[in-house]
C-alpha cells in the first residue's frame, strides 16, 4: 500500500514540476534540467509526465522516445506489487 502511495506522490509531483518549468519556459526564466525531470519519471513518475504533456504540451516533441518505455516500467512496477500483496 505504502507503494501506492509512492507512485501517487511521484506522479502528482512530476506533474507540478512540468508545469513550473512550462511556466518558467514562457517568461524565459531558470528552468527545471531535463536530467532531473526524466530521473522522476523513470523512478515512477512517467504517467505524471505523460498526462503533463498531453495537458498542458509541454516537452512533447523531446521525450516521446523515453516515455513508452517509463510507463510500461511503471506498470511492470504496480504489477509486481498486486503480485506481492496477493501472495
């Protein structure tokens, strides 16, 4: 349960740091490094990320590659925990 938790946390947080960063892209001030935004979404935050760029079109174009990739982990990750808590 506490994974769960996890994975929302993650997701909710990357979410709001892809919004401050599109913020902060439009008034050309410092921004997020795409170093850390990718770190959060492979530790689990990928659909955080993709609902970001679906929303609110922000990094579409230069993450698409890595994006699949992160959501089918995520969903590997989730799996293994159903798999974990019915066993």
């Amino acid at each position: 349960m506490l994974f769960l938790y996890y994975l929302i946390f993650i997701n909710t947080a990357l979410f709001c740091l892809m919004c401050i960063d599109k913020k902060r892209a439009i008034k050309n001030q410092f921004r997020i490094s795409e170093k850390t935004l990718l770190t959060l979404a492979f530790l689990g935050g990928s659909i955080g990320m993709l609902a970001a760029m679906d929303i609110i079109h922000h990094k579409g174009n230069k993450f698409k590659i890595f994006i699949p990739f992160f959501v089918i982990e995520s969903f590997f990750l989730l799996f293994i925990l159903i798999k974990i808590i019915i066993f």
